[in-house]
C-alpha cells in the first residue's frame, strides 16, 4: 500500500517508540524497555520504525520491526529495513537517524553498500580527527571561527561534522554528514526533520489508537 505513495528522492528516518502496555502482563511482544518519555522502564512493545519523508512534507511508514531482548538488536533492525528500502527501489535524498543509530558498520552500509548519504548525530566522545593531526574526541577540536569541519571519523573515515549550539540548552550538539561538500547549514537543515518520525509516532498513538490493543497473540498485535 505503501508503494503507491513513494515518489524518488525525499528522505528516510529511523527512531523507535515504546507502545506501553500496563495492564496487560499476558501480552504477547512485551518486555521491559526503557522509556525517554516516561524517564524509566515501562512494560510494553518497542517499534522500530523506518519513515519515508516527500520534500513537499508528506509521511510514509514503509518498514517496521519489533524489538525484543535477546533477538536481533535494533542496529541490526535498521539495517534490514534500510536493505529492504533499497531492494524496494527507494531512492532518498538522505537518511536521517539519531546518534544512538550511528553505528559504524551502519554507517559504513549506508555509503559503501546502499550509496546514499546520511546525516547523523555524533556523541562527544566519538573520535575524529583532521587530515594531518591526532585522533581525539570531537568535543576537543579546535574549530576556530569555523561550524563546520571536513574530518576522519574513526573506523568510518572521511564525513562533514556541524556544531550546533542550541539557544535553550546552550549544550553544543555534533552532527555527521556523509556529503563532504554540504555546508553546515545543509547538515542542520537535513538533521532538523528528524523530529517528524516523533510527530507521526504521537499521532499514530492518539488518533490510531496505536498502543491500546489488548490482544495477547503476537499476530494480533501485529496486525493491529
């Protein structure tokens, strides 16, 4: 059904979403997640969504899975719905994840295997370093007057890296870009609709119903 709806171009955007289940102990999928809304561990379902994004703001879910401890680990997860997307012929301008995400054998799939480019958040701690001089953490480069920087990325190799410093937080964030030549305004234009996946996850909830079913088979859950 999708399929119908996907145009070339646009961009993909990965998160996940903890459907809480409370009250249902018996239900089938449900484990203990940990939620960054509710600041703690809830009972529930964790979906890893894979959304297809047009450049006029329309939203297509084109993948899921269901993540569960002990089977694959949602790094893995992403990985297939990217291959899957790219077997399915999409074609995105880019693929947009948060930093939990950024794995270096996903992002060494994204450009080597599947040839797209993506935009990611980095953790301070991730080592990087300019073509002639040491490996250090990204928080410690000397970036001069400069926002954005071509720079090695350990294991990875060569990416654009932004530094934004958010107004409200004044806490710097690092952005990584697979596209050498983007500025970084592009890089921050491209990581700003990321929050859309979170936008679609609270509507499917509300207007959906998404995490009220009850049922206690797997397949039920499933299908609803």
């Amino acid at each position: 059904e999708a399929a119908a709806e996907v145009e070339p171009g646009g961009h993909l955007i990965c998160d996940d979403s903890v459907l809480c289940k409370p009250d249902g102990p018996q239900i089938a999928l449900c484990v203990w997640h940990y939620s960054s809304t509710h600041g703690k561990s809830v009972w529930g379902i964790c979906l890893v969504t894979l959304l297809w994004v047009s450049d006029d703001g329309r939203r297509v879910p084109v993948d899921y899975r269901i993540y569960r401890k002990g089977g694959p680990d949602k790094h893995t997860l992403f990985r297939e719905m990217l291959k899957a997307a790219k077997k399915r012929g999409l074609t995105p301008d880019f693929v947009a994840f948060d930093g939990w995400y950024a794995a270096t054998k996903t992002l060494r799939m994204i450009r080597e295997e599947l040839k797209w480019e993506f935009v990611t958040r980095l953790k301070k701690n991730r080592q990087v370093s300019f073509s002639d001089g040491p490996k250090q953490r990204v928080e410690h480069l000397d970036w001069g007057p400069e926002t954005a920087a071509r720079v090695h990325v350990k294991s990875f190799g060569l990416g654009k890296v932004c530094r934004i410093v958010p107004r409200k937080t004044r806490d710097t964030i690092y952005l990584l870009a697979s596209c050498e030549t983007w500025t970084g305004e592009q890089i921050e234009e491209a990581y700003d609709h990321r929050p859309v996946i979170e936008e679609v996850f609270r509507g499917a909830k509300q207007a959906l119903c998404l995490g009220r079913c009850q049922a206690r088979s797997a397949q039920a859950q499933r299908n609803h």
